[in-house]
C-alpha cells in the first residue's frame, strides 16, 4: 500500500502534540534551511519601520537598478518582496507604502532613463491598480491614506508625456478610484 501525502490537518496533528522546546527546535531549523524562510520569519517577528525600510531597500534595488553595472529592472523579485511583507504581517498600510514606493520607483526610473518596453508599463499598471485597492480597502477601514493616495497623484501627473498608453491607463484608473 503506497505513502499518502501528509496533509495540513495530518501535520497539524502532529505537530499540536509536540513540546515547545521540540517546536521552537523545528523552527529553528526552518529558519536555518533557506532563505526564504528566514525572511518569513525575520519579517513576522521584527520592528515593523525597520522591516519596511528593508523591503523598500529589495525593491528600490530591483525597479531602479544600477545601469552602471548593467543590472537589470526585476519585477519578479519587487512584487516577491510585497507578497513575503504582507504575508508575514498583514500590515495594511505597510503593504500600501510599498506598493506606492514599487510604482514611484518604476516610474521614476523610466523618468530618468527614457522609454522602456510595453511589458515594463503593464507591470507597473498592474500595481498601481492594486495599490489603487489596497487604498480603497484602508480607506474603507476608517485608515489614513491621503499621503499614499496624493503620492500616486503625483505619478499620473509625472507620466503626461510617456507613450505606450501609459499615462492614459494611470490617469483612467486614478480618476475610477478616486473620482476624479
């Protein structure tokens, strides 16, 4: 008769029934096996300003690169970064600044270095709309988002002379969310 895979509920069995010095020894081990997981764990279990300034420190490196040393624009490692900090902390206006601080910095970078490629646009649409959501749900909770909301503001009027039908899709999407 084959294995069967363990399950959540089979592990959670298994585990609730551990002691604690053999749960933090799990853990610990976790931690060590990769780096993945230390980030997880660091991020949950650390100061909430200084764990941002790190995240936004991933992404600044990833949406504006050195093109000195020929380094690339990486979306997958920026839109990781926010996906690991709102997992591991569910920080709402947290998750907010940095999904406000990945478009300022791509935008900022094609501000700086000239027209990018169409799929470098759609990747920054694509967050600022969900930026765009994440405001609306903190404003919905009763959080303060003016600060974020008039920073994205400053995106769409930064993008009136950037093609692609950049600036077009910013300003359509602010003016859905917003009103205006």
């Amino acid at each position: 008769m084959p294995e069967q895979k363990a399950t959540w509920s089979t592990l959670k069995k298994r585990l609730s029934a551990l002691e604690d010095k053999e749960l933090l020894k799990l853990i610990g081990e976790l931690y060590k096996l990769t780096p993945m997981n230390r980030r997880f764990l660091e991020t949950r279990y650390s100061s909430s300003s200084k764990t941002l300034k790190e995240f936004k420190q991933i992404i600044d490196d990833a949406l504006y690169p050195n093109v000195m040393r020929n380094d690339d624009v990486d979306f997958r490692t920026a839109k990781k970064a926010i996906s690991t900090y709102s997992k591991a902390t569910g920080d709402k206006p947290g998750i907010g600044e940095l999904m406000v601080f990945y478009v300022e910095r791509a935008n900022q970078f094609t501000l700086d270095y000239g027209d990018m490629w169409e799929q470098f646009y759609i990747s920054v649409e694509s967050m600022f709309e969900r930026a765009l959501k994440q405001l609306q749900e903190m404003q919905a909770l009763g959080m303060e988002i003016e600060p974020l909301r008039k920073r994205l503001e400053k995106v769409v009027d930064s993008t009136n002379c950037i093609g692609w039908g950049y600036h077009d899709m910013l300003t359509q999407l602010y003016g859905e969310a917003f009103g205006e």
